[in-house]
C-alpha cells in the first residue's frame, strides 16, 4: 500500500453510521480516523464497538472544522455528491490523504469544502449511505495505491482472474548525490 490515508465525518448523527465507517477503514487500513462536531457520543460508542476497530485505528475529534488539524501535507479531499464534484473514476488519488464525508441529512458544510483540495464524487443517480460510499472511496483507492496486503495482478484482457503473476516491483537507479566542490 502506497502512502496513508485517513478517514473522517461531519456531524454525524447516527451510531450505525460510524460503526460501519470506522470498520471499514479498519479494514481497508486507514491509518486513522476523525469526526467533526459529531452528534452522537462517538467516545461511549467506543465501549460497544464489537468490531474493535477503535482499539487499532487512531481517533481524533474536534469540535469545529476551524480545529481540525491534520498531519502536515496530507491532503483533505471531500466526498461530496455536487454538479462539480471530480468523478471518482477519472481522480487520482494523493498519497497522503484524508477523506472527509458529509451527515446523513445534509452535505459538507461550505466552511468545510472551502478547505478540501478536492472534491470528489461516485458517480451514480442520486447519494447514498455516508458508509457505502466511505467504502467505494477507499475500495478505488485501494485499486490505484494497492491493499494491505500489496498491489495486486493485473486485470487480464478476457473475464477471469489474472493469468500473469505480479510483476516484482522495479526499484529505480540510486542518484548519486555530488558533494561539494566534486565535478
Ligand atoms: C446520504 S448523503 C447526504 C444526503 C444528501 N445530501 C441528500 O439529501 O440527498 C451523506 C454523505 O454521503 C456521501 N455521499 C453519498 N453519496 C455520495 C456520492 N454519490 N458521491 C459522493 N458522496 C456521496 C457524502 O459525503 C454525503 O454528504
């Protein structure tokens, strides 16, 4: 898996919303996870989560998009179902990023798409689930960046799974690095 990515939310109101969510990322290898004025207690959610998820994925919360604070140069890119949004297929995914989705009742706040690099949509008749497409994100994430478990082998031209093994990875050339006064 190429870089890092986390995962977040903005306001929040249901339970089954962020359970689903932060076990997806968990699953997909989210190197951490973070909500915005969240409306349900994400911290007593943490005690019955069965998934555990919140035992191996970091948590941050802030109380307004003006805290949130994210590593330095991972780039925020908001998921959000709007006539100007990239289409998912034609984005390139950063190697340092954190995705952030909307509530269930609204969308991003414009606050919040005003600090997004990008904005970015999945293309299809209307929105759906804020866990669904947190999942659709990091699944086309994982086909450019690769899994947990590393790349995987090309698609083969006719339907059915790969008839080439997985090319080893070529490393490129070392540069050498002139020190001072050499030619
Ligand atoms: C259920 S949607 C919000 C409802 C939506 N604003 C409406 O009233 O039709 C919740 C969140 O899921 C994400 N979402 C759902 N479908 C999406 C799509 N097709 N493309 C991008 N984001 C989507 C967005 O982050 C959105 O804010």
């Amino acid at each position: 898996m190429r870089g890092y990515f986390g995962i977040g939310v903005e306001g929040i109101s249901k339970e089954a919303n962020v359970g689903n969510l932060v076990r997806s990322s968990h699953a997909f290898g989210a190197s951490f996870f973070f909500a915005i004025a969240p409306d349900v207690d994400i911290e007593a959610m943490r005690v019955s989560d069965t998934s555990d998820a919140f035992d191996h994925v970091p948590y941050y919360q802030y109380e307004s998009v003006a805290a949130m604070d994210l590593p330095k140069e991972c780039t925020l890119v908001g998921i959000e179902f709007t006539e100007e949004s990239i289409e998912l297929p034609s984005f390139r995914h950063p190697t340092r990023a954190a995705y952030v989705l909307g509530p269930e009742m609204g969308s991003l706040s414009p606050e919040l798409m005003e600090r997004c690099d990008h904005i970015v949509k999945i293309p299809m008749k209307f929105c759906i689930n804020v866990g669904v497409a947190g999942a659709l994100v990091m699944y086309d994430r994982q086909l450019s960046h690769g899994g947990i478990g590393g790349r995987f082998a090309q698609r083969p031209v006719r339907a059915g799974g790969p008839t080439e093994d997985l090319q080893a990875h070529k490393h490129g050339h070392r540069r050498k690095i002139k020190s001072k006064g050499s030619s």
